[in-house]
C-alpha cells in the first residue's frame, strides 16, 4: 500500500467488428494485463460486436507500464484463439491526475491525444473532466488480426493513505 499511487478503473465498453474464430461467429473476453496484475472480462457468447460494460480495477505503482489489452476466443475442447491485442500508456492520463483540477464545468477537455504509429489509438482520444472526476475514452485498434477494435474508459481513483502523485 505504501507505493500504490491509485486505482485506475478500465470500463470495458465493447468490441466492434472482432475477428472470427469459430464457425461463423466467436465467443469474446478482454484480458488486461498491466505488470503483475490480470483481469479479464465475462466471455460473451457467438458475438463479434459484444458489449461487455465491465469494470476491472488496477492498482498503480509504476504509471510508466503499458496496459495490454488481448482479446480471445473462448474455447470448450481446445486452447482459446486470439483475437488480437492492443498496448496504451496511462502517462499522459497520469500527467493530467497531477494536476490536482477541481471545479471544471463538466465536458471540460483536458487533452487531447492523437492516433500515431506510436500508439493503437483508432481515432483521437480526450481526457475529459466529467461529473467530478477525469475520464478517459479510447478506440484500440487490435493489432496481430485482421480486423476488430476495443472501445474502453479510463477513470482515476485517488486512495487515502497512498503515496499520491
């Protein structure tokens, strides 16, 4: 507890347009992986647009990790398929958590970020000031796949008693 810095809240939107690994459809989860820590979403059955709205929590110690996103196939008799994954870096949302805003009117953007080689960003990306707290959404384009993206909110969590920003 004494390095934890926060929580960072994953809002697990949906999918749009995964691949498909089974016959004519697929069977989703979203696996986050942010250093140690690992969360995955519920499985939703024959869908390749699946709407998962789960919330997964990590807890910050380094904010210079990247997340992983990996999003597979869930399978009965056999190891499950990939779907294809996604990498974003949580420091420019961070960089904005330091800056300690308050009493933004709500919609307030923040920043912006550009999609680039550099990142998985499918369209820009805005760090917003929504009903009291900072937001984050992000379009992934999923890389190593044919086609698929991931639609995910990002929200920060200050803890009591952490080492703070």
């Amino acid at each position: 507890m004494e390095n934890l810095m926060g929580l960072l809240r994953i809002h697990v939107i949906r999918g749009v347009n995964l691949a498909v690994r089974d016959v004519c459809s697929s069977d989703p989860y979203v696996v986050v992986k942010m250093g140690k820590q690992k969360l995955k979403t519920r499985v939703i059955k024959q869908n390749i647009n699946p709407e998962w709205n789960d919330d997964l929590t990590l807890s910050i110690v380094d904010p210079k990790l990247p997340v992983l996103i990996r999003v597979y196939d869930k399978d009965t008799f056999s190891l499950d398929d990939k779907m294809g994954d996604a990498e974003f870096d949580i420091s420019q949302f961070i960089e904005v958590v330091k800056m300690r805003l308050d009493n933004l009117p709500s919609g307030t953007i923040i920043r912006k970020i550009q999609p680039s080689r550099e990142n998985c960003l499918a369209e820009e990306s805005c760090i917003v000031w929504a009903t009291g707290k900072l937001v984050q959404n992000l379009f992934l384009r999923l890389k190593h796949v044919e086609t698929g993206e991931v639609e995910l909110q990002l929200e920060w969590i200050d803890i009591p008693g952490s080492r703070g920003l």
